[in-house]
C-alpha cells in the first residue's frame, strides 16, 4: 500500500509544468522545482518542414536545457526578415507547416493554395504532437506561442489571416486590427484555432501556451488577450489536463498592477538590467526574461544577461540561438544575424542552471542587499539563496578585473564554505572558509577576466 506521500509525489510527476505549490514563484515539473533555461533556434521547429527538431531537441538536453519556444504558425516571417540568415521562421516557399488547411484555390502569395480557414492541417498537429513528444522525452519544456503581431506590412500580407491568402472573405483590413475583436469573424477562426491546439496538446504534461508573442507591437488589445486566455481556461475545462498560461507584458521593464487571474507566467523581452523582477515580485508568479538576441554574437553579453536574471529571482531564461538553422539543426550554423549562440553558450546555460537550481530552489529568493562591493571597476553584483544557509554571488566587472576584489557578505556566525565557479568551462575551486562573528563579513574573491560565479555554503 502506497504512503500519502508517495501517492503525492507520484501524482506531481504525472501532472503538467505547474507552479510549485511550496512555491509559486519557480515551476514544478515532474515532481521538482524547477526552472526554465534555454537557448534555442528562432521559433520555426514545427512550420518550418525543412528543420529536422530531432537533432534540435538532442542539443538542448545535452546540455542540460529544458525549454524551447515555438511559435504555431498563425504567424510566419519571410526571408531577410530581422536581417536573419537561416531564420526558421522564414520556410522555403510550399515548406510551410500551417494550422490552416489549404484549399483547392491556387493564389497564396508565398506558393501553392490559399488556406481555408475554417479547416484545420492534420498533417500539421501530427507534427505538432510529435515535436512535443520528442521534447517531453527529453525533459524539455515547450512554450507553445499561440499569436504574434504583424512588425510590418509584408508580413501581413504573407499571412493566412489576410484576405488574398484564404478563401474566406477575412482580413480584409489594417494588420493592426487583426487581434482586437473588431472583426467577429476574423475572431471566431481565431477562437477556434485555439480551441484546437489546446485539446491537440491537452495530453501532454511540458507544454504552456502563451497567449501572444510581443502584443505591444502591432495593436493587440489587452481585451483580446483576456479573451484568449479565457478560451483556454473554457477548452480544458472539459479536458483531463490544466496547463498554464504566460502573457508577454512589455519589453524592457514594466510593472503589472492588475493580472489577469489566468494568466500564471509574465513574460518579458530584453529585461537587462533586471530590475523587472523585483518590480513584480509582489505577483508571486514566475517572471520570465523570454527573448533576448538583437545585441551582437558575442556570448558574454547573453551570458551576463541570464546569471543577472536568475539570480536577481527570476524563473526563466530564454535566449535566440541563431546557430540553428534548417541546415545545421545541431547549432553548428556560422551565425549571420543580430545576435548569437554557440555550443559553447548552452553549455555555460547548462551549468548557471545546475548552479542555480543547487541553492534550494523552493526556499531561496534573490539576497539583495546582502552582499556589496566596490563601485570603481564596473562591478554588477548579483546574489540567491537562503539566508544563513546558502549563497550564491555572480560577479561581473565591464572590464574585468586584474587584483583581488573585497565583497561584504551579511552573514549570520558561523563557519561557511567557499567555492569559486568558472562560468565558462564550470571548473570550481575551493576557497578559504569564512567564519563570521554575525553581520558583514569580508569574502574576498581573485582576479577575474569578465565574470565569475561564488558558492558560500554553511559548514
């Protein structure tokens, strides 16, 4: 006979990513805390047919990542778009995987037959299922983007939705009204294209759907999104699985003062520095850094980017991996675009996820305040843990750093460990044990070229 709690353990690892109940601000997910941490290609696994996501999805968990964003292809980009080479938003003319059936009218702008939208691609969820099982076998979490804005008028008028490319009479207007509920039938195709990739995934335990991709371009109303996640919430309330629901809320930083109570993950683009955590961390939800990728290919720069995040008390991390193409689905591509990735950088992914996730993800919380340092050398200064039990530092000075730096850790007494991390090979190295009579103690760490990570454990 099963104990309570063996019942209860086995019951979470069968249940979809959840917010820990412990917890609500870090995920569950088969049965752990957990966070969410990926580089992973530009979004087109499953509408693009030319990219094989097999090798794709093998990258990611061997290094330890557990997420990829996927766009479901209501939305499409075209070649040169954002100046990417290989964007496997872009398909190939006829390569492109859509929710919508075609129809027997030839004329859609980009090759083959106009869609009809009131039917939906089996051959499309097929892939769709199949992509997300290959993922969940692989402990990978998928972010399943229902909708995206239209960033320019070309790609409005590559897209099913306008009235040259479906056979339906809609769109037949201005992109920026498409996503607004001004138009009842544009909105009732919306509405069930929603309700069909919900049940279409409802099986599956690591998959969320976020509502829209950037909503602050291109006119989505936040009227509209309630409306989406509301159809979420009504789909899988005849289903046997809930899953959660993410809003990307703004670029940059911005505070939300009045969530909407399905929503459980809020999304933000370009959150460096990472002030938005703690603008939000009255939510008690996750706070997701969910792209980044437009600041050159240099791997520090991102690197930089997501110790500050996660430290600073956010849940997820999710950076634009230009080495993956159609043509290299292992991340081997030469990179050609505003930003971009290397085996290299998910490997240092993969060990700022173990780092973080060693400092009792369920109990910590970002220590701000508890450690300081100097301000005369570029010195960002990031910290996570539990207070008087484990701390973790990252350090990065803008120019590096040639001497010894002096940190004041705010420690109750005790005897602690110190262990110095290499963020990029992951090599650690044992320092000398502080013993601290109670309040700020020095800690002081060597020369480093760019960053460095610290682990102080109490003995």
């Amino acid at each position: 006979m099963l104990l309570l709690s063996q019942t209860l353990a086995i019951t979470a690892a069968l249940a979809p990513l959840s917010l820990h109940p412990q917890n609500p601000r870090v995920f569950e997910y088969q049965g752990k805390p957990t966070l969410l941490i990926t580089s992973g290609e530009h979004y087109g696994a499953v509408l693009n047919l030319d990219f094989d996501y097999v090798p794709y999805l093998d990258e990611l968990a061997r290094h330890g990542l557990n997420q990829t964003r996927t766009f479901s292809g209501t939305y499409r980009e075209v070649p040169g778009s954002f100046g990417i080479k290989g964007n496997t938003l872009a398909p190939a003319n006829e390569r492109y995987a859509c929710p919508w059936a075609r129809s027997d009218q030839p004329g859609y702008r980009l090759g083959g037959n106009k869609f009809d939208l009131t039917r939906f691609d089996d051959a499309y969820f097929g892939r769709l299922r199949d992509f997300v099982g290959q993922a969940e076998r692989r402990g990978i979490v998928v972010e399943y983007v229902l909708f995206c804005p239209f960033y320019d008028n070309g790609l409005w008028l590559a897209n099913p939705m306008h009235v040259s490319n479906n056979v339906n009479g809609v769109g037949a207007h201005a992109s920026s009204e498409a996503y607004t509920m001004a138009h009842a039938d544009l909105q009732a195709i919306q509405e069930a294209f929603v309700r069909k990739a919900v049940t279409e995934l409802n099986g599956f335990d690591n998959v969320y759907f976020e509502i829209a991709n950037e909503p602050y371009f291109g006119g989505i109303t936040l009227d509209w999104q309630k409306r989406i996640a509301q159809v979420i919430v009504e789909t899988e309330a005849g289903l046997p699985k809930r899953h959660l629901i993410a809003q990307n809320i703004a670029n940059n930083w911005g505070k939300v003062d009045q969530p909407d109570p399905n929503v459980s993950i809020f999304n933000y683009h370009y959150a460096a520095p990472p002030r938005v955590v703690e603008q939000n961390w009255h939510l008690n939800r996750p706070i997701g850094f969910d792209e980044t990728g437009f600041a050159g290919s240099d791997d520090r720069t991102y690197r930089r980017e997501a110790w500050q995040f996660v430290l600073a008390g956010g849940s997820e991390f999710s950076n634009l991996d230009y080495s993956f193409t159609a043509d290299a689905e292992s991340g081997t591509a030469k990179v050609d675009a505003p930003g971009g990735g290397s085996t290299a950088y998910r490997a240092q992914l993969g060990l700022l996820k173990r780092f973080v996730e060693g400092l009792d993800l369920l109990h910590g919380q970002p220590l701000r305040g508890a450690v300081s340092g100097p301000l005369d050398r570029g010195l960002a200064l990031y910290a996570r843990g539990v207070p008087g039990q484990v701390y973790g530092l990252y350090l990065h000075f803008d120019h590096g750093c040639d001497r010894d730096t002096t940190l004041m850790l705010d420690l109750p007494a005790g005897t602690y460990r110190v262990d110095l991390v290499d963020v990029i090979s992951g090599a650690e190295k044992r320092g000398a044990n502080l013993t601290s009579g109670g309040g700020l103690t020095p800690l002081t760490v060597p020369p480093v070229p760019a960053d460095l990570a610290v682990r102080v454990t109490k003995e």
